[in-house]
C-alpha cells in the first residue's frame, strides 16, 4: 500500500489464542463473533490489516462474514457490502474490531449498484486496499435441466459480480499502485462436479478472471488471486444439504469424498482469505489456492 507498505504492525498481548489455534474444525466449528483472530501464539498478536481498507462482498453470512470479522479483528476498516441491508447490519454489531464496519447495500450482479457502492466507500475513506469478491450463489442442474435464465443469473452473480466490482474499484487502486483483489471461487472451478453445470462454470471463469486481471494489473502493483474452498459448512450448504431427501447422509457424503473426511469451516476460508490478502504474500499474483480437504488432490 502507498505510504505504508509495510506497515503491518505486531503488538504484545497476554492472551495465547490461534487464530484458529486447536481448531481443527470438524463441520460446524464456528469461531463465531468475538473469536481474537488477530491473537497469535505466544502473545504475539499480528495486525496484517492495520488501518487497510477492505471491502468484502456477500458479508452478512458463511464465508464473506469471517472474512470480514478476520480482516477487522487484525485492524482493518472494513466495507460490508451485500443484498439485504438489515442481515449486514445484524452482521456489523458482531464485530469486534478496532473501527466499526460500513455497510453497503449492493446486488453485485447490477453494474450501477456496483459503482454506487465503490463511490460510497471511497467518498468515506479515499482508497481501498483490498476487495474480496465472495458474493456468490449456488443451484443444481445438468445441462439439461438448467434453464438459461438460471444459467444467465449464476454467471450473473458469481462471475460478472467479481468482474463489476473489479471495474470500480481497479482505478482506485491504480491511481496508488496498490491493492489486492482475492476471489472466492471454488473446488468446482478446478474440477467438473456431477451435476451442477452452471455453478461450475461460473467458478472455473472466474478463476480465469483472476489469472487475467493479475497479468494485467501486475504493473500497478495491484495483486489478484483465487481461493478455491471445498465444500464448508455455511448457510449455502446447509440449504443445499437440507433440499436433499436424507439430509444426513448428504451431508455425510459431503464429507467422506474428501481425504480429510470433514467438512471446511467458513474460519478456515476466511484465513486462506486474509493470507493471500496480506502483505506477507506480496509474491503472489494470479495463483488459486485449494482450501478443501484435498477433494482436487485425489
Ligand atoms: N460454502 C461452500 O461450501 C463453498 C464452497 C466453495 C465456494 N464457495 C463460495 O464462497 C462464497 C460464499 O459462500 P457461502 O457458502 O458463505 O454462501 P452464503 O452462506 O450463501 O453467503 C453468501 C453471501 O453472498 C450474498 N449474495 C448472494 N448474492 C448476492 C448478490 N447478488 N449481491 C450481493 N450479495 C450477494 C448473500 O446475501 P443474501 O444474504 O442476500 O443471500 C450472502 O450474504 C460464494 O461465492 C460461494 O460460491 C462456497
């Protein structure tokens, strides 16, 4: 960042929590409002974030909101921006960290909701350092049984979203040569899963997004990268496993076809989130993490 790139700040604490520390999240670890992210062993407490600007999209729930809650817990100001204006809100009053979060209403699949938002943000601080793209939705269907309105309004969502909100914010972040861009995309980007077309296709395009947006912005200074979760327990799973006819055993489908044998948790996500948002992967452009119990890696 312009003026203090390396400005992460370490400070002493006396409290000796991981960020995540002992938890090796079995499904439904939730870290939950309050959690110290930014205490780390041994006292140390590390403020990758400190006075950042951040804005994370689809932050009222699951993984957008652990991410936000990191990203505040370790200094940063942080942007709520999603569809309902009151979950955002109910969203903002968990938060624990030093400055209290904006909240931004936005659908991200509307160019001018987009532009609106960004020009909210900056008129309130004057930058952005960081954009997270994690607003995103999920539906079944093969190629048969997708409609092309619901093919048009995942790729819609989870792809043009990530893309309008790039083209607001980018220039920003030109004018300082600064910023880190992270899209949440997907396991099933990486690979093909039985069944769900369109979402597939949405996450794979947007990892392509990110590949493109890094070559091109790498001359700014700006870094692009993707985190791909695998399947982690929040409320767009929970819906997608409850539609099924024996919600347990979906669930325990879920996860046995992963060599960890469980489920992610929106923590976990949040923190390979926030890792590729930091200063301390400066190196790192265009590069897409699979954060998911090593479902690709079979
Ligand atoms: N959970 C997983 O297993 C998993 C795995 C791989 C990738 N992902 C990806 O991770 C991201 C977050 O998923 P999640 O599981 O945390 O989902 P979630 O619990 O359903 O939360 C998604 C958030 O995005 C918001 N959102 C949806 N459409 C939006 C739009 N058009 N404009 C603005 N905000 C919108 C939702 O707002 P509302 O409250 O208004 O619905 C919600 O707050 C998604 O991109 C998802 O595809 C999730």
């Amino acid at each position: 960042m312009i003026g203090s790139r390396s400005s992460n700040s370490i400070s002493r604490s006396n409290e000796d929590v991981g960020a995540g520390a002992g938890c090796h999240a079995g499904a439904g670890c939730h870290a939950g409002a309050g959690t110290q992210y930014g205490r780390r062993r041994r006292g140390v407490v590390v403020m990758r974030f400190a006075d950042k600007v951040c804005v994370v999209t689809g932050a009222a729930k699951g993984i957008g909101l652990a991410t936000a809650q990191r990203l505040a817990a370790e200094g940063a100001h942080v942007v709520l921006a999603g569809r309902d204006g009151h979950a955002l809100e109910r969203a903002a009053r968990t938060f624990q960290g030093a400055h209290e979060p904006l909240c931004v209403s936005l659908d991200v699949g509307e160019d001018d909701q987009c532009a609106q938002a960004v020009e909210t943000v900056v008129a309130r601080f004057g930058r952005i350092d960081v954009l997270v793209n994690n607003a995103g939705i999920y539906a079944k269907g093969d190629v048969v049984s997708t409609s092309p309105e619901l093919w048009a309004r995942i790729l819609q969502i989870n792809l043009t979203g990530a893309f309008y909100m790039s083209r607001h914010v980018v220039p920003h972040m030109m004018r300082r040569r600064y910023g880190v861009v992270v899209n949440v995309a997907s396991e099933a980007g990486l690979v093909g899963i039985r069944g769900q077309l369109a979402y597939n296709v949405s996450k794979a395009a947007l990892i392509g997004l990110t590949r493109s947006l890094a070559v091109d912005l790498a001359p700014y200074g700006i870094r692009v990268n993707a985190v791909c979760p695998g399947t982690t327990w929040t409320p767009l799973v929970e819906r997608a496993v409850q539609a099924e006819s024996d919600p347990a055993a979906a669930r325990r489908a879920l996860e046995e076809c992963r060599p960890l044998g469980r489920l992610g948790s929106p923590e976990e996500i949040a923190a390979a989130v926030c890792f590729l948002a930091s200063d301390e992967c400066g190196f790192a452009t265009g590069a897409v993490l699979a954060v998911d119990g090593g479902y690709t890696a079979q």
